[in-house]
C-alpha cells in the first residue's frame, strides 16, 4: 500500500466510524485551489488531524463530458483533497485510488453529512 492509500484508507475508516464528520458546502466553495471547479456539483468538508496539524480535507464530486463516449454522457468524479493553511497538500483521484473506493466513500459521506441528517433525522 502507497502513501495515497494509506492515507485514503485512514479517511475511510475514520468517516466509516464517525470519527470525522462531514459538511456539505457550497459547490464553488475552494475554488482556488480546486482544478476544473466549474465540474464540482457537490462538496463536503472535514477536518483530519496528524500531530499537531489539523488538515482540511475536501470531498468534491465533479461531472464532466465524458470524451470516450463522444461526449454523449457524463462522468462521475469523486475526488479527495487534503489542504494545509490553505494551500493543497494532496490530491487524491482515480489516478491513485480505486475509483470504487472513491465512490464507496462519497456514499458514506453523503448518507452522513450534516444536511443528510438533517433531512433524515440523526439515525442516518
């Protein structure tokens, strides 16, 4: 396992258990820092500690025309970034993480942010 995948694997299972709470911002939120941003259609937002540094870490979910379907559809694109002071610290896409293990955690992200709960009720 890389150093992407640890890290990914560490905001799964801390999400997974509750261990870091999500809201969800508003969608051009980041823009700065956040490549394509015009393709972000939902982002949520949490904190990861290590030591004693508190990082950002934003979920975007982006969709875009898909160029190997003549751009007849659109794709999905879950991606991680991990922030510092304001500046982007890593990036973590379907380049160095499964894509289902992106999916897999948007879905658990959504079910449990701050809004779902509040539509849902807190038994989310």
């Amino acid at each position: 396992m890389n150093k992407y995948e640890e890290l990914f694997r560490e905001i799964f299972i801390s999400t997974k258990n509750g261990l870091m709470q999500w809201k969800q911002t508003k969608r051009d939120s980041n823009y700065e820092i956040v490549f394509s941003p015009n393709t972000v259609f939902r982002q949520f937002v949490s904190t990861l500690r290590r030591g004693d540094t508190e990082y950002k870490v934003l979920l975007l979910e982006k969709k875009f025309d898909d160029p190997e379907h003549d751009f007849a559809y659109q794709r999905y694109a879950p991606e991680v970034l991990i922030v510092d002071e304001g500046e982007l610290i890593a990036s973590l896409t379907d380049s160095v993480i499964d894509r289902s293990d992106l999916v897999s955690l948007a879905g658990i992200v959504e079910s449990r942010s701050d809004k779902a709960r509040k539509l849902f009720g807190g038994g989310v």
